[in-house]
C-alpha cells in the first residue's frame, strides 16, 4: 500500500504531533508499505527531500509558525501534495491545518481522504464561533475522521451535528524504544528525581510546577526536577524560579532529540505533566512505557491513560495539589510497582503496533470495491450536473 501524509511538521522537529506521524509512519514501513510525507522547512538547515528509516520526507516552504504560517504553508504545499496522491492508495491529513491540501490532492486524484484531528490547536479554535464552519466543513471533507482523545472525537463529531463520526484513537508509543534503560543522567545518592518532557509554552503549565517546588522541598529536601523541553516561556520560567529561590532544584536541559528521552525519562522516579489544555499526551504515554508513574492534570485526554493505579490526576493551574501528588507518590512505598503497572498498561492498550494495526484496518476498508467516497461523490456530483 502507498499512504501519503501530510503534517505542518515532522522530526527533527520535537514534539507530540511530530513523534506521532514519525512512528506511525515508522510502523507502517516496517510491515511493508510505502510512506511518504509532505511536511515543512520550519526548521534551518534540513534537508528538502530525505529517506528516514524508509519514510520518504518531503520538506517545502515554510514562512513562520502560527496560524497566518500554517495557512500560507498548507496553501503552498498544494502542487507536491497533489502530485504525492497521484502516487499514493490513501491521502492523510494529520491535523487540521493539513485537511486543505491533502483534502484537495484527493479529490483530484480520487483517493481516499483519512483525517485525524490533534492538538488543544483544534479545541481551542472549535471554541470560537468564526472557526467553527470553517472546522465543521474541514470535518466533511474525510471519508474518516480520527482524534487522538475522546474529548477531540466529541467535539469533531459535535461540530457536525452527528453527521459526521469521529472515532477515538488514542496517539501510540514504540514500547520496544521506549522502556526501562539506563538512566542518562545519574542521580546523587539520596536525591529525588522526577521529570517534566513538556515544551514551554503556557498551555502546557511548567509554571505552575515551577510554582509547586517550594512547598515540595519543604516535605523532601532533597528534590529535583528535569525540565525537558523549549520554548518562550524559558526565560520567564527561569525568573519564576530564582523569585521562589528553587533555581538550585530545577534543571532547564533545553530541547533533546526524540532518541535520547528514554534514558532522560529514566533518569527520575515520576514524571508531571501539568498541562492547561492535552489531547492525549504522547510525552505522558512515552513515560509511562518507560516505567514512570505520571502526576498529570485532569485535561483533555489525560484522564483516559492515568488510572489509580498508574498515577494521580490533579485539577489544572493547581500547585498546592501538584505538591500533595508528587510528595504523596514519592513517598509512596508501591511508586516502583506503579511504573511497572503504566508500562503493562501501555503495552496493552497503547503501543505502536496497536495503532499501526488499526490505520491498516481503516485504509483497508477505504480501498474496498464499491466503497463510496466522499472525494469521488463530490466530484461526480459536479460532473453530471
């Protein structure tokens, strides 16, 4: 099978939505398919046209990030991506700034349109009443629409009226990548660790652990935190931090490879997610799958993979409840027993291979004979009239 995507970005780019259609892709090479991706040149020095691991990456031009950025790229991105239908058996959109230039390359070439819809990006503008027949007609436009959490899926599903269903399926984790290793970074006798891979930017709520750490040194003084990520927000973060006086307990490690991060998750005892807004957290999942119990905020798809017995779910924008958590799992006698239990859970539920399995289902389905799609009834329509 051929199977193009197209995404705004895609590594070395770091982040949830990059990791995703990387191991997706990853996954659906390794049982033998072709894979291409239409993505962007938001990052300097990158290759225009490369092969990684067998995924053909196709990079085009790329003016600046947002939503005036995205738009000018997708617009931009229209010829490659219709020359990518041509070649492919099903067109993917991974995300919703992707579902004009794919929408349309399939429609011209008669191919199956898979959208799936990710990010707080989306919740946020479905929000908004100018946005929503905007997102209500990018919906219509899949012959399946996927979200990486139930909330997205309801709120996709609500934009049509019912008319339009969109199936839950949550982000995936390379469980055979990311697993108990050795930690990267080698904790002092007596300290304890935990670790935030969020980048900084506000939605994300590093601030608000920031703000937690006082009242978590006072219960265990001998605390300290892996900050694993970039953005904005750094420098103010920073100041947040000397203010409080927890400078000396808070390590800002900056933006890593995706390689690197299982042995930086492994290198703490849990790992926070303080998220203001989540779809379903693949930073979270790829924690878990290495063993660590997650403190995460009760947002968006997090409740969906932090149970009892995995982890604690807090209200968001909360640091007095971000500190009861993480004091009461570190001191927690079956916090060892915790991790190994979110690992099971994502070997189980949530694994790469999981995912893989069911996206061949659907584009299996998509290439039946006889199946109707919405891309060819359209251009039939117009057709015949």
């Amino acid at each position: 099978m051929k199977i193009l995507f197209h995404c705004v970005y895609f590594p070395p780019e770091v982040g949830g939505l990059e990791s995703h259609v990387y191991e997706l892709a990853r996954g659906l090479v390794d049982e033998g398919h072709e894979v291409r991706v239409v993505t962007s040149r938001s990052l300097p020095g990158v290759a225009r046209e490369e092969v990684v691991e067998g995924i053909q990456v196709i990079r085009t031009w790329f003016p600046s990030r947002g939503p005036v950025g995205w738009t000018t790229h997708a617009l931009a991105s229209i010829p490659v991506t219709r020359r990518g239908a041509r070649w492919a058996d099903i067109v993917h959109a991974q995300a919703f700034s992707s579902v004009v230039p794919a929408g349309l390359a399939a429609r011209n070439a008669r191919r199956p349109l898979v959208i799936t819809l990710h990010t707080s990006h989306f919740l946020t503008r479905a929000q908004r009443p100018g946005w929503r027949p905007i997102l209500r007609r990018l919906v219509h436009m899949g012959d399946h629409v996927l979200a990486a959490s139930t909330e997205i899926a309801e709120v996709g599903t609500g934009l049509t009226g019912g008319t339009v269903g969109v199936e839950p399926l949550t982000n995936g984790v390379d469980t055979s990548r990311f697993r108990p290793v050795s930690p990267a970074i080698a904790a002092p006798p007596g300290v304890r660790r935990l670790i935030v891979p969020r980048r900084l930017f506000p939605k994300n709520g590093v601030e608000f652990l920031v703000r937690a750490v006082p009242e978590i040194r006072r219960a265990i003084p001998r605390i300290e935190v892996l900050v694993v990520g970039d953005g904005p927000e750094r420098g103010r973060l920073d100041s947040i931090a000397r203010e409080l006086g927890v400078e000396d307990q808070i390590r800002f490690l900056g933006s890593r490879p995706h390689g690197e991060m299982p042995g930086l998750l492994c290198s703490a005892e849990l790992a926070v997610i303080p998220s203001l807004m989540e779809a379903t957290s693949v930073a979270g999942l790829e924690a878990m799958a290495c063993g660590l119990p997650l403190v995460a905020s009760r947002v968006g798809g997090l409740p969906e993979i932090v149970g009892d017995d995995t982890g604690v779910l807090v209200p968001p924008a909360d640091p007095p409840a971000l500190a009861d958590a993480i004091c009461a799992l570190l001191s927690d006698p079956d916090l060892k027993a915790r991790g190994e239990r979110a690992r099971d859970a994502v070997v189980q539920h949530w694994s790469n291979a999981r995912l893989v399995a069911r996206h061949l289902d659907i584009y299996e389905q998509l290439l039946q004979p006889g199946h109707a799609l919405r891309a060819s009834r359209s251009r039939t329509s117009r057709e015949s009239a």
